[in-house]
C-alpha cells in the first residue's frame, strides 16, 4: 500500500510535499477529535450499529468481470482463496480490520449460471463495494453476492438487479450491508438464512418479484434500518421461522400482500416505526407468531387490515396507526390470546376499527381510538376473558362495541357517543360479561341492546346513559343493572335522593321482556352528604377506599396511571363535619372541581381534612366559608399537591399543613378574607414548598413556624396586615414574592436563621418592610426592592438580632431606609452593599470614579451604629452596567420525568425587568427567574442560554446544559479500532515522509 502510495508522491516538489503530509497529519488528527460515535437507539436500548467507517480507497480497477469465487479455507495449488483473491488486478488489501480486503467498482454479468461474487468460509474483514452486478440466475444457491459462513464482511454501495437474490446470506454473521441497490431481482432483495448479528442499513429493496427482505430460520440479532421495501409482488420483509430480530423505520409500502410478514414461530422481534400502506392484502401479519413488540408503525390505506394476527400470543401492538384500511384496523384471529392493544388508532376503517374472534382470549384493548370507521368501534366474535377498557369508539357507523357469543368479558371506562345504530349490543349467548363505568351517549337506537333471550347472567353497573333515543332495551334472560350497592345512571330517571347519599331513593325498571331492575340507580350526585374514607379500614360497611370506588363519586383503581378521583360534587358540612375527610391513605388520588363547604367550626375541622394521607392532589376545588379551615393536613401527610383552589371566607385558616407533612406543594391557589390569624400555616413541617399563590385580605399572608427547610417562591400577597411571617423557621428561602399593601410589616422573622430572602418586592406597608426580632440570626437579605414603607424598609429590632448580611437591596422612598438596633449586622458583602434612594441627598454621597459603587459610606440608623461601606451608586436613566448574576446559573442533572424547577436570581442597580431564555420549546421562565419544563423531556441533553435583561436592556448572559437522565442508555462508544486505525495511517505517513528523505539524500 505504501509502495502505490508513493507512486502519487511528486518527490520534485519537497515543500509541498511536507506540507502536504503535515495537513494530512493535522486533519487526521482533527478528525480523531471530532468525529461522534454514531449510534442508533431501539427499545431494548442495544446499540445496533456504528457508523460506517470510510476507508481510503483507491480506483485501481474498473472493468467488466467474470463471476469471481472466494473459499476463504480452500488450500493447495490453484486454490481460489483471499491469498489468490489479493493477487488479482480487483483486490488489494490485508484482511484486517485496519486493512480489510476490498473488492470495489466491479461490473459482473453472472451469465444466468452463477453467483456474481461469491465467498464462503471466511472471517477475515473484507469490503465489496460500488459493484453492479446482475444476471446470476434464481436458483435457491445463487445471488448477486453470495455470503456463505461469512463474517466480518462489509457490503456497500452496490446495484443488484436480475438475481435470485441481490444479497444472499447463509450462515454468515456479523456483517454490515449498507445502501446497496437490490431491486428488480427475481425472488428477494435481500435473503439471510439461518445468519446473526448483521445489520442492514438503507438498502433499495424494492420492486422485486417476491420479497424485498426474506428472514429465514432462527436468525437472531439482526438489525433493520430504514431499508425501502416497497413494491415487491409478495411482502416488503418476510420473517419466518426467525426471532429476536429487530426491524425499524423501514418502508413497507404498495406491496403485492403483506407490508411486513411474521409467520412460523418468528417471535420476540421488534417492529418500530416503519411504514406498511397500500399493501395488497395487510400492513402486518404474524402468524403463529409470539412475544413480538409492534409499535409507532403506520398501517393505513391497505386493502384488508392494518394489522392482522393469526394463531399469535402474547404479542404487544402500541402506538400504531392503522386508519382507513378496507377492512378492519386490526384483527385478532383464531387463538390469538393474551395479547396487548395499546393507544393506538384505528380510525375511518371500511368495516370494524377492532375485530376480535374464533377463540381469541385473554387478551387486553386499552386506550385504543376506534371512531369513524364504517360497521363497528370493535366487535368480539366467539370468545371469552377480554378485557375492553377506556377506548374511543365515536361516531361508527353501527355500534360501538358488538358482542356476538361472547362471555366473561370485563368491558369498564369506555367513551361510546353518536352512534348510528346501539353503543353496546349484545347477541346470541353472550353472557357473563361485566359492562361498567362506561360512558355512552347520543346513540341513535339504544345506549346498550341485549338482543335475545339466551343472552344470560351480564352485569352493568356504573355506566353513565345520557341522551340516547332510548337508554337500554333488555330481552336477555337474568341480567343484572347493579351490582348490589351501586346501579347506573340514567338520565331519565324520576325519582328523588332525599338522603343525599348519591343513590335514587326509587328502582329504575329497565325495558324489555328481561324484566331488568336497576334498584340503585346513581341520582344526580352533585349534592351530597360528607364523605368520610379511612384506607386501613377493614371489615363489613368499612368505608375504605375499595368501598368509595363502588359509590357514584368516585372512579379510578388507585394507582399512578389510574389514581381514585372525587370530582364534580357539592358538600354541605351542615355545620358539624368535615366535607371530605380521609385517614391513613397513601394510594395516589385526586380531589377535583368540587365545591365544599360550611364544615364545622371546631378546631382542626375543614372542608378538606387529611390525616396521614400522601399522595393526593387537591385540584381546582372551591373551600370556601367553612367554620375553620379550608383545608388541613393535620399530621404525616407527605407528598400532596394543593393547587388551583379557591379559598376564601373561612373562619381560620385557608390551608394548614400541621405536625411532621413534609414534601408538599401548594400551588397557584387563590386565598382572600380568612378572618383566623394566617391564611397559608406550616408547623413543624419541612421541606415545603409554597409557590404562585395569591393571598388578599388576611391578617398574616404565610406562615412558617417551627419548621425548616421551606420554600415561598413567587406569591402575591395583598393588603394582608403581615405578607410573610417566620419564627423558627430556619433555612428558608423567601424569594420573588410581590409583598403589596400590607398594614403592618412586609416579611418578619422572630427567632429564624440561616435563611435566604432575595428578590421580593416590598411596597406600602405601613410599618416595616422587612422586620427582625428576637434573635434571629445569619440570614442572608439580598436583592430585594423595599419602597415606600411608612415606618422603616428594614428594621432591626432587638440587640439579639445579630450576624445579618444585607446586600443589593434597593430602598427607596422609605421614611427611613433601614434601622440597625442589632449586634454584628452587615450591610454589604464586602465588595457591594445596597442602593439607597436618600444617600445623594442626605448624605451628599459621590461617585467620582464611576465605577457604580458610593464613594463614601452609608451610615445607618440605629444603635449599632453599622455602615454600608459600599453602597450602590445610580447614575439615573440610561445607566449601562449590565446585571450581575448573584449566583451562576450551573448545570442541571435529573432523572427522566422528574419536574424540572431551576431557580435563576440577577441584580442591577435599576432593577430586573425581565428574564430570557433561548429554547422556549421545552422550557419556558417567568419573570422571578424562575425555570420549568414544558411538558416531559426526552432523555438528551439541553444546552439553555439564560439573560437577565434591566430596564435599559443591557443583559448578563450565561449557557448552562441540563441534562435528563434515561436509565439503561449504555455511553457513548468510539468506533471498534478507530484509534489504532489513526495510529497506523500517521505511523505510514510519517513512514512515507522518511522514505521521501532518504531518496531524496541518495538523489544529491
């Protein structure tokens, strides 16, 4: 290789030639540094394929050929092996990875009796590329290139066309097919039997006569990448007898039959995102196929289904899209069971979104669309054990769910509206099935139809009938319309609810010859008595959460994914109870959208009452004019979110979080007029975060007492007589809270420490803007703007107030800016102290170098007899000193669908007006600095440019990186033996360079 290379060389020239050698050296070197490692992620989070790694080739040879046939084993005199191979005109190279054989820019006419290229028997690195090759004939043993227990090899780049198959694999593992041009072939584009661990990247398989891709006999491990199998007479990709393989982001369009085939114990394989429309027949089919993953593929517009199992178990089918296909969107056929129809789409289809029969069991629909499409949503046909759950079916054109001989069906949380004929239909010995918690409106027949009389022994409960033109007709024989403590709903019911316990007080007489009662018809539940749930409660009538989501309101099974909910009702308190009270819960639920008062005026007593309860969000309720709190957690309740409610007029405390609750969260709630002492109370409770709330009209805004560790962020408190109170309350941080109007101190800390206070605004109060009492001690109070006190901006009170630090404030227009009756208080941080509005004027302070800060101290009021050594200088308007960062915003590491809450703070002599950020695609930030996500990120990492702009648009900047973690995502890996690769072309250069040298002394 040397040798040749020389042979370029222009040893006239030796300048040009070293510099020439030194940018070789140079890029090389910048290409080591630069170059990523190129990685494509799948589910099961493999790395299936490291770019394809450019060799230097050279155009040595270029002509027609003769078939060519390697036997990597073969021995003896005349042997065709790579030793003969590499002593031909159209083979150079050394077998390794550094150095593989290539065989490149061949013309190859297989003259219908012969493989074009074939090697077998071989695993030493060898590369074919930018070859055409054809006419090898379409015997079962020939191809355009013949891989015959062959690995290592790289196949790249070639046009095959005309041959039984244009890349065909026989035992040969580990090798690389890459944007080859395989269409027009006789039988397969690409054929691998009984081969592993190969990938197939972008390959044109198209338009050939049978199979574009043909996967035969327990392949394992192979990749498929966007490969275009379109337009083949059979099936785009053919799997049969073959697992574990992976196939993704492939075309499978307009094929004679099949997209994407799975047939014949062809099981654990991943199909991701490819394209399987207009095919003649399916977009995919497995049969007698098992513990396949398909999902995100797009399976519309094929002449029969979208999808289609046939004898296949245990299969998962996500996130599809198979909408307007013929016939059925999916279709599960004869003994497929227990599979898992996930959130997909099936829509506009010419018959049934879902078709289910001949003994297909045990399988679970879920969260599926099924809407529009021209027969039904979904329809079971002989047989039993499904589970049907919180699907769409709107507006098919017959029923939404049709049941033929069907039985032990669990059919629950269903949305079934405007359909043509029934919602739900039953016939011909379905019996046994269990229909609740459905919602089925605007049928334009019957809300649910059970059609004959052998139809025995189903149970409807909990289903929710509302403006059908006729709700049920019942002619079955023994079907239940409740399940002993809860019936349905029925718009049309007439009785009374004189108990307000949510159930008619009268039975509901179901029509038909069935003779159906439902004699717990759920009433109009929106007026209902207090409701009382104690989750460790056990026993007969115990009122444990199991019993709660048997009562009208209440849905949900308790998990993450399914949470408890109790929404939409009213609770009159009457005075002598909590509205809702729950005990010992720790099952995620949710409490929305209802309105709850006039609880009992006892103490501890709310609207909302929890006592060892974590895991609940208090959602968007009104809790208002109850005779104590609105709501309380009274003891070890961790982990809740009260957020969006309205609170206002109770006779205490609006929220009371009480006795060791940490972790909770109160959030953007709107509070007014609590005629008790504090509106939002913390004790004893740490690690709390209040944030965004409003507060008006109270006597304290937020109070935190005795505990630590909490954070009031960002709330608007409002002609309260104190807006922030702490006494204990120590390593708080107070922070972007707008404190207006309040009569008498704005923040006030009584024996509090170690506590940040920075950027509030502080305006009107009628004493003190922020007041320090009784030892408190080592607090840091810094950015904040306190304007127009009546009394002092900040009054330190007692001589046991010691060891505060004050910086970068802004006082202005107080009667007296600050006064120090303290020990040991600071008024600046050593390098900068506060802006204050009098110190030009009463302390005819200077600022002759201009360099922002008071050429003289300021003196502060007040027995300490402190000064701010440092205090900021304004130059008026149109000053352009940039603001300062009063911490660096850093970099960000969380885990995946973690909330994403980064607190950025900046200072300016004028003030912040506003905050920037660069990608307001998925994160967003309000104007206390404060960033969040928006919706949930991906795993990756997130570079953020983060500005803090002043009124006179001079701006500091700072780019962090946040990073979302993902688990089980292996590093990032640098191509197999690319460092050595790099190591061994400087060495020969360097060696070329030499060589240059030493003829060029021998010249002289």
């Amino acid at each position: 290789m040397i040798k040749i290379f020389m042979k370029k060389l222009n040893f006239n020239n030796k300048k040009k030639t070293i510099g020439l050698l030194g940018l070789l050296i140079f890029l090389f070197g910048l290409y080591l540094t630069l170059l990523p490692s190129i990685r494509y992620e799948i589910p099961n989070n493999r790395i299936v394929y490291e770019a394809k790694e450019y060799q230097i080739k050279l155009a040595y040879f270029n002509n027609s050929m003769t078939p060519i046939a390697i036997d990597g084993d073969a021995t003896g005199p005349g042997a065709h092996n790579w030793a003969w191979a590499v002593s031909q005109p159209w083979c150079i190279g050394s077998g390794n990875e550094i150095d593989p054989y290539l065989i490149a820019n061949l013309t190859i006419d297989g003259m219908g009796a012969s493989s074009c290229i074939s090697i077998k028997d071989s695993n030493v690195f060898f590369i074919i590329e930018n070859c055409t090759l054809h006419n090898s004939g379409i015997q079962l043993d020939r191809g355009g290139i013949y891989l015959d227990h062959c690995s290592n090899g790289k196949i790249i780049n070639n046009t095959i066309f005309n041959t039984f198959a244009g890349v065909h694999l026989i035992q040969s593992n580990k090798n690389n097919i890459l944007e080859n041009n395989c269409s027009a072939n006789g039988h397969y584009g690409i054929r691998l039997q009984s081969s592993s661990n190969n990938t197939f990247l972008e390959n044109d398989c198209s338009s050939n006569d049978w199979v574009g891709i043909h996967v035969k006999t327990s392949n394992t491990d192979n990749i498929f990448i966007r490969n275009n199998c379109s337009s083949s007479g059979l099936y785009g990709i053919e799997s049969d007898s073959s697992s574990n393989n992976t196939y993704l982001e492939n075309d499978c369009s307009s094929n004679g039959k099949h997209g994407i085939n799975i047939y014949s114990s062809s099981d654990y394989n991943t199909v991701s995102n490819n394209t399987c429309k207009l095919n003649g027949e399916n977009g995919i089919r497995l049969s007698s196929a098992d513990f396949n993953y398909i999902s995100e593929n797009n399976c519309s517009l094929n002449t029969y289904h979208g999808i289609n199992l046939y004898s296949s178990k245990n299969n998962e089918i996500l996130l599809n899209n198979c909408s307007a296909n013929i016939s059925y969107g999916i279709l599960l056929n004869t003994n497929s069971n227990n599979n898992t129809v996930f959130r997909n789409i099936f829509n506009l289809n010419g018959e049934d979104g879902i078709n289910i029969q001949s003994n297909s069991n045990y399988n679970t629909i879920s969260r599926n669309d099924c809407s529009l499409n021209g027969f039904n949503g979904i329809h079971l046909f002989v047989m039993e054990s499904n589970v049907i759950s919180e699907n769409n079916f709107i507006s098919n054109e017959r029923f939404g769910i049709y049941l033929y001989e069907v039985s032990n069906c669990e059919i629950f949380k269903n949305t079934i509206i405007e359909l043509k004929y029934s919602g739900i239909y039953l016939a011909e010995s379905s019996n046994q099935n269990t229909i609740y918690s459905n919602q089925i409106e605007e049928s334009l027949d019957y809300g649910v139809h059970v059609k004959d009389a052998n139809c025995v022994n189903n149970l409807f409960y909990k289903n929710y009938f509302v403006d059908n033109s006729e709700n049920v007709l019942d002619d079955g024989t023994a079907n239940s319309w409740d399940n002993g403590i809860i019936g349905n709903y029925w718009d049309d019911y007439t009785g009374s609810d004189a108990d307000l316990d949510g159930i008619g007080d009268d039975p509901y007489f179901v029509d038909g010859t069935g003779g159906g009662v439902d004699h717990f018809p759920i009433w109009f539940f929106y007026h209902l008595n207090p409701i009382y749930i104690d989750g460790d409660a056990t026993g007969v009538g115990a009122h444990n959460w199991t019993w709660a989501a048997y009562q009208p309101w209440c849905e949900g099974s308790g998990t993450w994914d399914d949470p408890y909910i109790i929404k939409d009702v009213i609770i009159d308190g009457q005075g002598v109870d909590n509205c809702i009270e729950i005990r010992d819960s720790n099952v995620p639920f949710i409490i929305y959208n209802s309105t709850l008062y006039n609880a009992s005026p006892l103490d501890y007593q709310a609207a909302i009452y929890f006592d060892n309860v974590d895991n609940a969000l208090i959602l968007e309720n009104d809790c208002s004019y109850n005779g104590h709190i609105g709501i309380i957690f009274y003891e070890n309740c961790d982990n809740n979110t009260i957020q969006g409610n309205v609170i206002y007029n109770n006779q205490n405390a609006a929220i009371s979080i009480r006795e060791s609750s940490e972790n909770n969260y109160i959030y953007n709630n709107w509070i007014a007029n609590c005629e008790g002492q504090f509106a939002i109370y913390l004790l004893q409770s740490d690690h709390n975060v209040i944030y965004k709330n409003f507060v008006f009209g109270c006597l304290t805004g937020i109070r935190v007492h005795a505990t630590e560790h909490t954070s009031v962020l960002g709330n608007t408190l409002e002609h309260n007589q104190v807006g922030i109170s702490l006494r204990h309350g120590h390593y708080s941080r107070i922070a972007h809270n707008d404190i207006l109007y309040s009569s008498n101190h704005g923040i006030r800390l009584d024996t509090t420490a170690l506590c940040d206070i920075f950027d509030n605004y502080i305006y009107n109060t009628t004493y003190d803007g922020i007041r320090l009492i009784d030892n408190s001690r080592y607090n840091e109070i810094y950015s904040n703007e306190i304007k127009k006190s009546y009394r002092y901006g900040v009054n330190v009170d007692d001589t046991n107030v010691h060891n505060n630090t004050f910086y970068q404030n802004q006082f202005i227009d107080n009667e007296v800016n600050a006064l120090d009756n303290g020990t040991d208080n600071y008024w600046d941080d050593g390098a900068i102290g506060n802006y204050w509005s009098d110190y030009w004027d009463t302390y005819l302070g200077v600022d002759l170098d201009d360099d922002g800060i008071g050429d003289t101290p300021y003196n502060i009021a007040g027995s300490a007899g402190t000064l701010d050594r440092y205090p900021i200088w304004d130059d008026g308007p149109g000053e352009n000193h940039p603001p300062t960062w009063d911490q660096i915003p850093a970099d960000q590491t969380l885990e995946f669908g973690v909330p994403f809450l980064y607190d950025v703070n900046a200072s300016d002599l004028s003030g912040i007006d506003h905050y920037w950020i660069n990608d307001t695609t998925n994160f967003q930030i309000d104007g206390n600095g404060i960033i969040t996500n928006v919706g949930t990120l991906p795993a990756g990492i997130y570079p953020l440019e983060i500005r803090a702009y002043d009124p006179y648009n001079n701006f500091c900047t700072e780019t962090i990186e946040i990073t979302i973690l993902s688990e089980n995502v292996p590093p990032p890996q640098r191509i197999p033996g690319f460092d050595l690769l790099i190591l061994m072309l400087t060495t020969t250069i360097l060696g070329v360079y030499l060589l240059i040298r030493i003829k060029k002394k021998k010249d002289l």
